[in-house]
C-alpha cells in the first residue's frame, strides 16, 4: 500500500478506497474485534447488502469516469493489446547465472525460461534489470549500464529476441531518482524511450515512479514503437490509467480480500501483485487470483534469493494455465467481485462474456470445503466445470433460475467456476480441461511449503609461494588471532537469512558477521596496485581480456595519461586483478586479511583510530562527473598499525567472490573518493572497517568501475 485511505459514499454505503484497493462488503462495520465482526457481517450478509455495496462501487466508478473525463482508447491499441495476457511477470537481475553464462560469454534466454517453464509454468513478459544495486559505485548512468552490457546493445538486442521468440515481452526499468550520475543531455523520458525502442523491447517499468507521466507515452509514440508503461507504485492520478497500461501492486491481504481499484476502474487494466519479501506467497497469490489480476513472481532480488515454494510455484502454474486459456473473461466490463458463497471464509469474483463465464474462488480457511460452495443463475443447455479441477459438474436446483454448485477447495486454496454455453468451442474446451486434470492429480497439500536460502561457496583462492621476507612494496602482516567482525551495507533486505554472503563456517548466509580466527604471517601490498605498475604487466604479459569492454578506458592510447602513473589503476574487473595478482606471483586478498591488515588486533573503525578524521583520506567528489583517484602514498597518517596505506576512501578494492545456483558477487572494501548525489539508492558508500560492500557480478564489461581497484597478497613463512 503506497496511498493514504480515502472514503467515497455512494447510495448510503461507504466505499473505503485504500490507495489502489477498495474494501470489500464485508469490511465496513470496524467497532467489534475482528473475528466477531466478520462473523457478524457473514451472518447478515444477505443479498441486500452486497447488492447495496455493489450498487455504490458501480455509482462510485461512474462518478469517477464522469470527473475524469475518461477515455480507455489507449487500451484498444493493437499493438498493446498483449498487455491485457501480460499474467505472470518476474524482475531478472542481468546478474542471474540462468540468464547469463559468463564462461560462454551469451545470454541463455532458453535455459532461463525453461527452468521458470519447469518450477512453475512460465511467464508471459519480463523486467530485465541491469541498474541497481551497483548503481552509484562511479558516475555511469542508468542507461551506460543498459549499454555496457556484455556485447553491447546488439547483443542485447538479441537476447530481446530469444524472448519474443519464446512470446515473452520484455520491459526494462527507468529511476527518476538517477540525478546525481553522468548526465544523459536529454530528458530521461527521450532517453529511456529511444534506447528501449532501440533494443526492440516492449515496455518501460518506472522505477519508484507513482505512474509514468504523459511525456514518456509521447516518447514511446515519437519513438516509432508503442511501449507499454508500467510504474512501480499505486498511481498518484487516477488519470493516468488512461496511459499506464499496467502498474504493480504492493498490496494489504486482509481475510476479506480487497478490491483492485485500477481493475474495478479499468478492467483491461494488468496489475502485478508484488511482495518481493514474502517467502510464502499465498496471500498475494489468493489477492490476485480474487481479483482476476496478473503476479510478480520475483525471486532474485538484488542477489537475495527468495525463491517460489513448491506448493506456491504449482499455485502460480494452475492461474498461468487458467488465464491463458480464457484470457477475454478476465477482461470483461461486468466483472463482479465479491459475489454470493456458502460458506464463511470463502469469496468468489465473477467473470462474464456472451457465452461463458468465470468465477475465481478463493477459501481463506484452514480447512477444506466441497459442498454448496456457489450459487448461480442458470439457464437451459448450460453447462458447469471445476476449472481448478478440469472436471464436468453437475449442478443441483436451488430455486427458480439458480442452481448450487459444489466444487472442492483445499485448506488455504483456490478453485475455479466456468459456465459455458452451447456455443463454446469444444475442442479449446477439451485441451483446457485435459491440463488442469493433469495437474490436479496431485493436490496443493502435496507440494512442499518449505523455503530454504540458496547456500553460497566462497570461489577459493590458490596460495602463492611463501615467502620470510616482504617483497618490494608489501607490509609483513604478522600471524596472531583476530576478532573478524564485519556488517553488509546492502540498503534493503534487513538481516533476512540468504542475505549478503556466507563465509567458509557460516551455514547461511546473513549480514552480521563475527569470527574469531587465528591467522597465519602473510604480506600485503603497502598501496593499491597503480597505473604503472599495470601498464608494465600489461606490456610483459601481452594481457589483453576477452571481454575488454570498459579495459582500462580511462587510459589513452593504451597508456596511463600524463601524470597518472602513481594512481591506482581502475576499470579493471576481478578478472584482470586476478590476473595482475598471478603474474606478480601474488593474489588478492581475503577479507578478513584485507581487514586485519587494515584494523590490526582493536578493532578500531578506522586505520588510524575510532574517530572519523576527514583530511585523512581524499576529498569526496560528489558531482556528476568523475575525476581519477589521487595519487598513492600522500596520506601516510592514516596508516593501519601495521603501515598499510590508502586503506579507505581512495579506491574501492576487490577481495572475495561467493556465488550461489543463481547470483555472483564480491566483497569490496575501503569505499572511494565518489559518491553521486540526489538519492539513497546508490550503491551505499562506507569508510568504516567493519562494513563492507555486496557488488553483484554480471561480466567483465558491466563489472568494471572507475572507482574500484585492487591490492595483492603473498602467503608468509
């Protein structure tokens, strides 16, 4: 819920209208404790009173098309039609191994959709989601991430392709709040609207955005394709439904389901109920389904992942199956919510067209039910199925024009009505039927409910030869035993388990951290590695990565620029550290290595002590542009205790990779000399030695930032 709560009257009965959802019948009478009133409500619950509530949404929604001056001409667009079957949308982190396979260096479109195919029955369109969390780490950009993608825009162009291909439509998200990173020189509805138009995509996902202003439906237009418009958040202006053909919802799930407010005012309207944090789906799952709307089956979120149980995964197949078999019906203009049931607990919507009609049941007990579940008016020659089910039913007189129909329901679930005329088309009739038999063999209670988070495995690190002695320009770091304590800084996600990363003794992962270690003698660069010193590994190596994308592009001709030589050098990936670290006979560090050099044995927050002291560490840039690192070696005061320099505040330097099934990372350390400015969702920004940074990693092209470099270590003996 992202609106205040409002009170429209219509016909003396209050319709409370609680930001993009509306309060059911049987939500009105707020004096009695909970249980008792709705039992009260159910008891005189007569058809009176959800006739009078009908009556007043149905008067309320006139008043609203009348104030608003409406016009749904958008909706009847052809080449937008497909958002009205947009049902089923996750957000895909660019980061996830299914979606891209580093080694082969390809996008793998098919291995991802056949595993969501797999675990529960597929999607109709996509987020793709390349921005945050490591937006912020320098100045590129939303869309120089979009662009720095592995192979390019041609090869995301491709990959858009390999969706379609599979009928899968592909937005890709925009951040207003992006105001403190390079300027893009247009405005960012042009901008976003000309690349996605570019990559041949379908839409644009507004990113904390309460609807997406007219002027990106102008640049869509301008941009010779029709992109749909999706924001984030409840619209702020019941207006723009008229242009925002989809939107998310973060919705409340009371026992008495809720209204969506966009659908009941615009039913070709696709709202994706969102809870990204909820580990047991049901009650966003039993929302939509009430309300014939679509799902956000996010599961990576922003490296955590939260995958689908079981039980809610076989959930998701059966609505994906039953909407994209009857599609029309969730459309239609006289859909009823919250129509007559038999039992307490139970609440049904009503689909209708000329020739069948759907209802969507969902039973919020903790039991089952089978009997007297609905009762329908009927006329000769119709028929009746368990669409959940896929079974004929025979219904039994109940009355003059009605019929009561039983159809079964399990504890916490979901079933299905479809009444049909002689006029149905059989065969589409049959193979419907036939699948959700299929399905139904095996009952929802049968499907595990268990969430688990995905273990992580630290990447190892081979040991160098030991030496006594420290090479040139490396510290001994002597052996003892350390107190490692250290917090993630991710800005979402609290301290939920999965979370962050998980080192070698840990059985999770989690944010906080501690570790008492005993560690052996090793030796440790004195200064980041600089310019020079790559240059020269560069000319003797004859390096030069695969993917060089973004390769040290701050140099010019293939050399440091003038005067650059003693900075640290920067835009190389783990990959190309690594590989210096090797040449040199050395590795990158641990952290926990990195962090005892840095604190010594007191676990101060600083090298130097426990107070910040600003003129120890570069000045922070903050504007839109980047300036290099200044030089190694002009700070020496802030030395750790043991006479490690330019620990914090200079460069952000590589240590650990973890990765699980679905996401790589690694742990970056001592923060930068940048930060951009305007927002709290970039990548966050920490000089304190008992915080680190989670920087997700995609490829060697999108890695690269032009604030993170390295030191190296040798094992002692």
């Amino acid at each position: 819920m992202v609106t205040g709560t409002a009170v429209a009257q219509a016909q003396d009965v209050k319709i409370e209208v609680r930001g993009s959802q509306i309060g059911g019948p049987a939500q009105q009478d707020q004096g009695e404790p909970d249980w008792m009133a709705r039992l009260n409500n159910w008891k005189r619950d007569v058809a009176g009173a959800r006739s009078a509530w009908l009556a007043a949404m149905q008067a309320w929604r006139s008043e609203q098309w009348q104030k608003l001056g409406y016009d749904g001409a958008r909706y009847q667009r052809p080449e937008l039609l497909w958002t009205q079957r947009s049902f089923v949308q996750p957000q895909a982190m660019v980061e996830d191994r299914y979606l891209y396979d580093p080694v082969l260096r390809r996008y793998t479109v098919d291995r991802y959709l056949d595993d969501l195919d797999r675990r529960y029955g597929g999607i109709d369109s996509v987020l793709i989601w390349p921005v945050y969390p490591n937006i912020g780490i320098d100045n590129r950009n939303q869309l120089d991430m979009v662009r720095d993608l592995p192979g390019g825009l041609p090869a995301v162009r491709r990959m858009v392709d390999d969706f379609h291909r599979r009928g899968v439509r592909v937005f890709f998200p925009v951040m207003p709040w992006d105001t403190g990173t390079r300027d893009e020189g247009a405005p960012l509805a042009d901008a976003a609207a000309k690349l996605v138009a570019e990559l041949g995509a379908d839409g644009i996902n507004g990113d904390t955005m309460d609807g997406l202003p007219r002027a990106y439906r102008d640049a869509s237009d301008a941009s010779g394709r029709a992109l749909a418009l999706e924001p984030e958040l409840a619209l702020r202006d019941d207006g723009m439904l008229a242009y925002n053909q989809l939107s998310w919802g973060y919705w409340e799930t009371p026992f008495v389901p809720l209204v969506s407010k966009w659908k009941w005012l615009e039913p070709r309207h696709m709202v994706h109920v969102a809870d990204r944090w909820a580990t047991d789906r049901h009650q966003i799952l039993q929302a939509a389904f009430f309300n014939g709307t679509g799902i956000q089956s996010w599961e990576n979120v922003w490296g955590w992942w939260n995958g689908i149980t079981a039980r809610d995964g076989e959930v998701f197949r059966r609505i994906g199956r039953l909407y994209r078999a009857w599609p029309e019906l969730l459309t239609s203009t006289d859909w009823t919510p919250h129509v007559t049931t038999g039992h307490y607990g139970v609440y049904a919507s009503r689909f209708p067209s000329a020739h069948e009609t759907l209802w969507t049941v969902v039973n919020r007990n903790d039991f089952g039910l089978d009997q007297g579940v609905l009762r329908v008016a009927h006329r000769a020659g119709q028929r009746y199925f368990d669409a959940w089910n896929g079974v004929e039913l025979q219904p039994r007189p109940a009355g003059e024009g009605e019929v009561s129909i039983d159809i079964s329901l399990e504890a916490r679930g979901f079933g299905a009505l479809l009444q049909v005329d002689d006029r149905v088309d059989a065969a589409r009739l049959r193979a419907f039927l036939a699948g959700m038999r299929e399905l139904a063999a095996a009952p929802l209670a049968s499907h595990s409910v268990v969430w688990k988070p995905l273990p992580q495995v630290q990447v190892p690190v081979a040991a160098t030869g030991p030496v006594a002695s420290p090479p040139p320009g490396m510290v001994r770091i002597p052996a003892g035993e350390y107190l490692f304590q250290v917090t993630g800084v991710e800005i979402e996600g609290e301290n939920r388990p999965g979370l962050d990363v998980q080192y070698p003794w840990e059985e999770v992962p989690r944010r906080e951290h501690l570790r008492r270690m005993a560690l052996t003698a090793f030796h440790i660069d004195k200064h980041p590695v600089t310019n020079a010193q790559y240059k020269r590994f560069v000319d003797e190596a004859a390096y030069r990565p695969a993917d060089d994308h973004n390769f040290l592009r701050h140099w010019v001709g293939g050399a440091p620029r003038a005067g650059d030589g003693n900075r640290p050098v920067t835009w190389v990936s783990i990959e190309d550290a690594r590989a210096y670290c090797r040449w040199a006979g050395k590795r990158l560090p641990h952290e926990w290595e990195w962090q005892y050099a840095a604190q010594g044995t007191d676990g101060r927050l600083y090298p130097w002590g426990n107070t910040w002291q600003a003129e120890l560490v570069p000045a922070l840039a903050t504007g839109r542009d980047l300036p290099p690192p200044p030089p190694v070696g002009q700070y020496p005061q802030a030395a750790s205790p043991f006479g490690v320099e330019d620990l914090v505040g200079h460069v952000w330097q590589w240590t650990d990779e973890y990765h699980d099934e679905h996401t790589r990372a690694a742990i970056v350390r001592g923060g930068s000399h940048y930060q951009p400015q305007g927002s709290s969702w970039y990548f966050p920004l920490t000089r304190k030695l008992t915080e680190h940074g989670k920087y997700l990693l995609m490829a060697p092209s999108k890695d690269r930032a032009g604030t993170l470099g390295f030191r190296c270590v040798k094992d002692g003996a």
